[in-house]
C-alpha cells in the first residue's frame, strides 16, 4: 500500500489520510510529492494516480485500488480493518463524529483560505473576519459537546483517538499557528492531539523538510 501526500508542513488533507493510514494499523509506503516544486506540473500530467485524483493529493495506491480524498481514503480503510478502529462503538456518538468529520470535510473555507496551513510557523497578532471568527466559534462548540457528551473515555473528542480526532487535527496546528485564543478544555484537547505520537512525527518531519512555499510563509492580508 502506497500513500503519495504533499508538503508536511503545508498539506492539511495530506495530514489527515496520513493519520488515517497510521491509524489502520496497516503497513503503507510513503511517498511526498512537493506542491508546487519542480516538476509538479509535469507529475500531474504523467503520473496515473494523479490524474485519476485530478492532480490531488492524497492518494491511496492499494494493488489496484486507487483512492483519492482524505475522507475516502479515511473510510476505506475502515472497511479494511473494521469501522470500530475509527468510530465510536455507540451509535448516538458514532452519528455526531460522523456529523462532524463531514463538516470538517465540506466546511470552514474562510478559515481555510485565512489560516493555510504551516506547522513551522507561528504568527502574532493575526485578527480574523468575521466570517472566520463565526467558523472559529463553530468549531470550538462542536468541541465542547463531543467533549462533554462523549469525551470521558479519554482526552480526545470522542474518548479515544478517532476519525474526528484525524480530521479535526489541521485545525489544532492552524489553531496553534496563528494564535487563536481557546477555552481550556480546548487547549486540553489540543495538546493532547499535539502531543500524539504520531502528530509528533509528523511535525519533527515538517521541521526537517527543506521545502518552502513563500505564499504561505508570510502573515495573511485579511480584510
């Protein structure tokens, strides 16, 4: 099983099918594709998987199986190595993560567009719209409830470490990057994901990563 992701310290979809993937528990290859670099035109072009995912990262290579999208990928392993390794067992909280992971998936594009990605960064005094202050907002209460209702089995959303948890994670660094003040069981629930071991890797290997993308280096022009 081969997954082909992109910049780890900018690629937030690639964050999450990487998570999925580690949370399988199944053995995959690695493979980084850097956004915008050298050659990404023409790899678009040439590579088969790519055009089958119309030039996007992730990508799943299984045998002959190719899966694009962080939510499909996310689900098709599932239906590899059983549902209950990503969603709760009780069926009131499975049906809020699932809520949840789709919001995530189809949602918060202010926020997205404010707030790319970049886990090396850290920028001060960054003041939102309105409209990524509402998408802020949002997030933090579908937080606290999950927390509240469903949370007492562990320090994540859900108890255990999950899909909501793998989809929720870019907004953790993105929260962390631009300085977005947090209630504290908020800030609870993002050290916890931070510090997973897994998040761990991945932030030691976007450290270690010589590639640069400038339009996402620099503070963001909002308004």
């Amino acid at each position: 099983m081969k997954l082909i992701i992109g910049n780890k310290n900018y690629s937030s979809w690639s964050l999450r099918a990487w998570l999925a993937a580690k949370q399988s528990g199944l053995a995959f290859e690695e493979i980084i594709v850097p956004l915008y670099g050298e050659g990404w035109e023409s790899l678009k072009r040439d590579d088969s998987g790519l055009q089958a995912s119309s030039g996007k990262v992730p990508l799943l290579w299984d045998g002959e199986t190719v899966v694009w999208d962080s939510l499909a990928i996310l689900e098709y392993l599932a239906d590899k190595v059983g549902r209950e390794r990503f969603w709760p067992k009780d069926e009131t909280a499975r049906g809020m993560a699932r809520a949840m992971v789709a919001e995530m998936h189809s949602s918060y594009h202010t926020m997205r567009s404010e707030f790319p990605m970049n886990i090396r960064k850290r920028f001060d005094g960054i003041q939102p719209s309105a409209t990524t202050r509402d998408e802020v907002v949002r997030i933090l209460g579908l937080w606290a409830e999950a927390r509240a209702r469903f949370g007492s089995g562990g320090p994540f959303l859900f108890g255990t470490f999950g899909a909501a948890d793998v989809f929720y994670a870019p907004v953790v660094s993105r929260f962390i990057s631009y300085g977005v003040a947090v209630p504290g069981f908020a800030g609870a629930y993002m050290q916890a994901v931070w510090e997973h071991d897994w998040m761990q890797a991945w932030i030691e290997a976007s450290e270690n990563e010589e590639w640069v993308i400038e339009q996402y280096d620099s503070a963001p022009a909002i308004g």
